[in-house]
C-alpha cells in the first residue's frame, strides 16, 4: 500500500543513508510525458483535442466553434485549457479534467520497445511531471509498462502554489517539486519535449534534455538547439547513449 500511495500523489522518498555515506545526493530524472515517454501525435492527441473542445462547450453552453476559440486561447495564456475555465468561469477542475480526458488510452498508446528496461539503466529516481491529470497519466505508464519505474507522480491537479495552478514551465514550479523531492536543482535533469518548459527549468537551475519530436505543437522550424537546452535526443534510447554530457 505504501508503494501505491507514493504513486497517487506526490511523494518525497529520502535516501538518508546514502547521502550521509557519499556527502552527494543522487540525481533526479523528471520526466514529461505526452511526446516525451510515448508518442502521443500518433492518435491520442486528436482525442484530448475534441475531449477538450466538448469539455468546454459543455461547460459554457456554446457551440465547438466557440468551444475550440476558448480552449486555444486559454492554453496559449496559461498553459492548459483548465486554468482558465477554472479562472473565468469557476468550472470544478476535476470534473473537466475527467470530462476532457474521458476515453481508452490503451489502444492508442505507441512508444519505443523496452522502455522499462531503459528507464531503468538510468542512475538516479525518476519522477514524472506532466501537464496533464493523474488519472490519464496512471493509465497510458501502466498501458507502458513503467508505472513502477517512478517514484512519485507529479500532474496538473498538484501543480498549485498560493491556492493557484502554476503549471510547466513555471520556474517556482519546479522549485517547488524539487523542495518536495529532496533534491538540489544542479542534481536535476528535466526531460521534456517542449522548449518553453525547458526554458523554465534552466530558469530554475536544473539541466535539460529536449526530446525532439516533430509532433509536438510549435515544434515546427525549431529543429535547432538553444542555450538553455543542455542535450538534445530523439528518445530515451538515445538518451541513454548520450548521456554523459550531463555526468557530475
């Protein structure tokens, strides 16, 4: 049960032990994702599109021409459509997030082979961070096969500070996760398949890998690599041929 419960919410899971032995603490491997752990242009981003664009105009009693201006607008503004049915028009950010995301990842869910394996040929904890709700999150790593490659899951309904959803890429976000996981900034390492994401955690002092995918929005014309991106890999496999740029 303890084990479960570490994964429903976020946990904290100090290895005193060996910090005390070794004066360094181990590294920490967040992780996103949608686009990042699998791939979800392949077929699950049109359902979390049309989830998304029915969840608000059933909320707001407006037609999907409406519904999709509303739903773009409040994810360029805030990073997820949620915050800002949530802000303006105090929708219950559960149920939308259920409304939203309310279909069958397992067969949509496309990802390289043995992805387990190579998670766990990292050194370090791994802890997920995504935009997006926990119930889909459990789902699409269990239909992986990694729900128990990672220490603690960390999604949207726990990214609030001052009783306000600040998502990715918040920097006092990450701040935050890293407080609760009991890790120095400089010993972690973003993973991410978005760049502004990774902006904010070079903001707040973590390395960053970007994961490269074509289907991931704005990727388009960004096929270079910026200063604020420490790695840049097309998947965890290449992740774990190149990783020793960020040894130390």
């Amino acid at each position: 049960m303890r084990a479960q419960r570490c994964l429903l919410r976020p946990a904290v899971r100090l290895r005193r032990s060996r910090r005390i032995a070794t004066g360094v603490s181990e590294r920490l491997w967040l992780f996103d994702l949608d686009n990042t752990l699998h791939d979800t242009s392949h077929a699950i981003f049109p359902k979390i599109d049309h989830g998304m664009t029915m969840a608000v105009a059933e909320a707001l009693n407006v037609d999907i021409d409406t519904a999709n201006r509303v739903r773009s607008q409040y994810w360029k503004r805030y990073g997820a459509t949620m915050i800002g049915m949530v802000r303006h028009h105090g929708v219950d950010a559960h149920d939308f997030l259920h409304r939203s995301h309310d279909f069958d990842v397992n067969p949509l869910v496309r990802s390289e082979k043995a992805l387990a394996y190579k998670l766990r040929q990292l050194p370090g904890r791994k802890v997920l961070l995504t935009n997006a709700p926990l119930h889909y999150a459990r789902a699409v790593l269990a239909r992986l096969g990694i729900l128990r490659q990672f220490d603690s899951l960390w999604a949207i309904e726990h990214m609030r500070l001052h009783g306000e959803f600040r998502p990715k890429p918040s920097p006092a976000l990450l701040r935050y996760v890293l407080a609760r996981e009991g890790v120095p900034a400089h010993r972690a390492v973003l993973v991410e398949d978005t760049l502004a994401n990774l902006r904010g955690a070079r903001q707040a002092g973590l390395r960053t890998v970007h994961v490269y995918h074509p289907g991931t929005p704005f990727a388009r014309g960004r096929s270079h690599r910026p200063a604020y991106v420490d790695l840049r890999v097309n998947s965890v496999s290449d992740l774990l041929l190149r990783r020793r740029p960020l040894r130390g």
